[in-house]
C-alpha cells in the first residue's frame, strides 16, 4: 500500500472518530443541560409551594385569632339554627292561593313573614362575615411582618412541607435548607447546609407582601444533586469509553502500518545493499578463480601469490559482512555470550588507530591520537570494543568531504573518577538534526546525496549502540552539516 492511501485512510478515519466522538459529548451536554432544567424547575415550583402553604398558614391563624375575638365579644346574638329550612316554601302558587279558606291565611302569612325574617339573618351575616375578613386582611397587611419568622415559618413545618412537595414532584433527595433574612443574613439553617457557591443555592422569597426590608427567603441546597443530574447519562459512559478504545486502536494500527511500511523499504534497501556487498568480492573471487585456470598465472609464483592474496582478502571481507549480521541478529535475540575482561582503553584504542592509519593516509588525511585518560581500564570484551572504534573509523572516513583531506581525532578522558570519556570526531559531511535521532536504528542509513561509493548495511551504528549497552555505557553524537560529527562514548571504569 502506498504511503499517500495510508495517509487517506488514517485523515478520513481520524475525522470520522471524532466527529462520532464530539457527536456524544455535545449529546451528553444537552442530556446535562435538560436534566439540570427540570432539576430546577421542580425545587423551584417546589419552594414555591411551601411559601404558598405557609401564607395560607399565616391567613388561617389570624382567621382563627379574630374569630375567637368575635366569638367572645358576640357571643349570643345571632341563632341561625332556629329556624327550620325545611318549613319555609318560598314558592306561593297564585292559582292555589286563590283556594285557599280564609282559616288558612294567617298560617300562610306567618310564613310569609318567617322567610323575611331569616333574610335579614343571613344579610346581617354577609355583613358581618364581610367585615371580618376585611379585618383579617388588614391585619395581615399591617401586623404579619411583626411575628418573629420562627413563628411564620417552623424548622420543622418547613422541612415537611419542602419535603412533601419534592417527594410530589418526583423529587427524592436529600436536602439542606435555611431561612435568610435580607437585612440579617441567615436565621437559621439545618445542620448540613453549607453551599459551595451560589450556583447550587435555590431560593424563593417568603411572604412576598412583607416590606422588602423585612423579607425573607428559603434557600434549599441539594448535596447529591451532581449524582441526580449525571445519572441519566451514565448509559453514555461506556458508548465513550468504546470510542475512545477504538481511537486508541486505531491509532496504534495506524501506527503499525507505518512501521511495517518503513520496514519494508528497509527490507528492500538492506536486501539491495547486501546485494551489492556481496557481489564485489563474490564477483573478485570468482576472476580470481578464473585467473588460477590461466597456464602463465599458475606458472609465475608471483602472480601466483597475487592471486591467492585476493581470494583471501575478499574472502575475509565476504566473511566479515556475513558475520556482522549475525552477530546483530544473536544479540537481538540474547543468545550470544560476551567474554568482559579488564582491558586498558587506551592500548586497544591506539592498537585500532594503527592499524587504521593507513586507510586514512591513503585519502592525503591523518588521525590525531589524544589518549589523556589517567585511569583508562574497563571492564569490556575485547574484541566487540576494537570492533565499536573501528566502526566509528570506518564511518568518518567513509562519510568524507571529497575537497578536504579526512582528519580524524580520537580522544580520552576521565570526566570523574567512575568514568572514561572516548570521543572519535571527524571533519566529514556531517548529518541534519534529524538523522541524529535515529543514526542507531537498525538498517538506517543516512543519505548521503551524489556519494555513490559509500557501502554497507545500515548495521554498524546500530552494532555500536548496543555494545556500548551492553558494557553498561552509552553513547551519543554531535554534528553539523560540512563540519563533521563527533561520537562521544562514556563508559564506566573497572573496579
């Protein structure tokens, strides 16, 4: 598959995702929003209620008042129950009237009279009853304010009505509540109340005819309100959790086509520069050996010796590639056994550099050897740290600038005294700031523009790393583009 369809697929599925995502969090939101509409609307119709029945309650103790008032001051001076309204017909039949026997009419007369009479009775009650209740309502307007709040307003007669009414509306949680005056701040409070903010206080003003000076107001607090309002939307939770697993999943399968696609280039790339690392000498052996079929090379023990020399210097070389990667390959897999013994850093550095001096002479360049550590002794294999400076070497000579003559310096120190500090800088080509991030990544090779002639398999940075790992070390680079690089390696001292 293609880098860009790799890229298309991951634009339109990441687009996709999250669209389904922000669809249920704007989803949930609006549940949140709408819950918390009818929350409040339910206290509110709620408090409301309470301050209706605790009017009514005011009104019907001064009813009350004023009619035991009445009731002692008029005591005796109406009987409604003495007439029967069963005797009065209010109803005279003119036709039957007409019949009527003159011994009759006196009877139907007193009737007559009976019924004004209990006209006048209850006119005289309206009126009464009428004044009375004008009494009341003034006295309400004038007096109410008066009574202390604790009277207009129980603790315990607020805390029933308040719970009541929510149980009525749908509405069962616990609740704190307090009575504020405006002039005074709270009167009082149940035990719990101690809103956050006043966000989660609900409040309705109390006898709202009061001066507003004298107003109060019953707040209510809810402590589980958070529990109630999220709870139709616990459904959502895991509709959301899948999501975002399927996000997860998404991505890091987004990420393994990557990686599979890198590896794949590569594969290829390693399979083509092994080729061609395998092809010269294969291709120099096998003149070599058609040289030894020639009468006159067999014949001259010179030519003879030339011959045989080439076959064993590609031969070596052959092997030595062969066995790099392997070796790479066994330590990937923790199957191959190192033999640390305690070395001298400085001898086996300085044995590598003479033996390396020549390659470097051969382009017109020279190593500088700066071998200062006082206390050069480690505990390493051998063979794998000769290999590690080698390595170092081989890539500043073979990264060269072709206008300038190679110098190599290769330095020792003891930065504290647990520790030995070995640099290999060159002047080469150099790397950019990102080929330094992954220069010992297996099978990276840094590109190198129109140099043709530079070979190998990506492995022997990535050989490096994990030698110097392995020797309980580390290693890291610095470089600038047309000005080199340098490898400093520290590693810890023998003891």
């Amino acid at each position: 598959m293609k880098r860009w369809t790799i890229w298309i697929l991951t634009i339109v599925m990441a687009i996709a995702l999250l669209g389904l995502l922000a669809m249920q969090i704007v989803y949930m939101e609006k549940m949140v929003d709408m819950r918390n509409s009818q929350f409040s609307e339910i206290v509110m119709r709620s408090l409301y209620s309470v301050s209706t029945m605790l009017e009514q309650n005011e009104t019907k103790y001064f009813l009350d008042k004023d009619l035991a008032e009445a009731e002692q001051t008029y005591s005796g001076n109406f009987d409604f129950n003495s007439i029967n309204d069963a005797t009065i017909d209010t109803t005279l039949n003119t036709d039957a009237t007409a019949n009527v026997r003159p011994a009759n009419l006196k009877t139907l007369k007193d009737l007559n009279d009976s019924y004004q009479h209990k006209q006048e009775i209850l006119k005289g009650q309206y009126l009464y009853q009428k004044s009375l209740l004008n009494e009341v309502i003034l006295t309400i307007l004038n007096h109410s304010s008066d009574r202390p709040i604790q009277e207009r307003a129980d603790s315990a007669t607020v805390s029933n009505y308040l719970r009541s009414e929510l149980e009525f509306n749908g509405l069962t949680l616990p609740f704190e509540f307090a009575i504020v005056s405006r002039s005074s701040g709270v009167v009082y409070k149940t035990s719990g109340y101690s809103p956050m903010s006043q966000q989660d206080v609900y409040s309705q003003v109390l006898f709202p005819n009061d001066p507003k000076s004298k107003q109060y107001s019953l707040n209510a607090t809810f402590p589980n309100k958070s529990d109630y309002i999220f709870s139709s939307v616990k459904f959502l939770v895991p509709s959301l959790m899948f999501t975002f697993l399927l996000l997860a999943v998404f991505l890091y399968t987004i990420s393994v086509a990557f990686k599979q696609k890198k590896l794949s280039e590569i594969k290829n790339d390693f399979i083509n520069n092994m080729t061609h690392e395998f092809k010269t000498p294969i291709s120099s052996i096998s003149i070599a050996a058609q040289m030894l079929n020639d009468d006159s090379v067999r014949k001259s023990p010179e030519m003879l010796k030339h011959v045989s020399g080439v076959i064993n210097d590609e031969t070596k070389r052959l092997r030595f590639q062969v066995e790099k990667v392997l070796q790479l390959s066994l330590f990937d897999r923790k199957n191959a056994t190192m033999r640390l013994e305690e070395e001298d850093a400085n001898a086996n550095i300085y044995s590598v550099i003479n033996t390396f001096k020549l390659k470097v002479e051969k382009y017109g360049g020279h190593i500088n050897a700066n071998l200062d550590a006082e206390d050069p002794i480690i505990n390493v294999d051998r063979m794998h740290f000769t290999n590690v400076i080698f390595n170092l070497l081989d890539n500043a000579v073979k990264y060269r600038r072709e206008d300038v003559p190679p110098e190599l310096t290769v330095t020792t120190v003891n930065p504290d005294d647990d520790h030995i500090q070995i640099t290999v800088q060159d002047n080469g080509i150099g790397m950019k700031r990102e080929d330094l991030k992954k220069i010992f990544e297996k099978f990276y090779r840094v590109s190198t523009g129109n140099l043709h002639d530079v070979k190998g398999f990506g492995l022997g940075l990535a050989y490096v790393h994990k030698m110097i790992d392995l020797f309980g070390g580390s290693i890291r680079a610095e470089s600038e583009i047309n000005k080199g690089s340098k490898f400093i390696i520290t590693l810890p001292l023998y003891k």
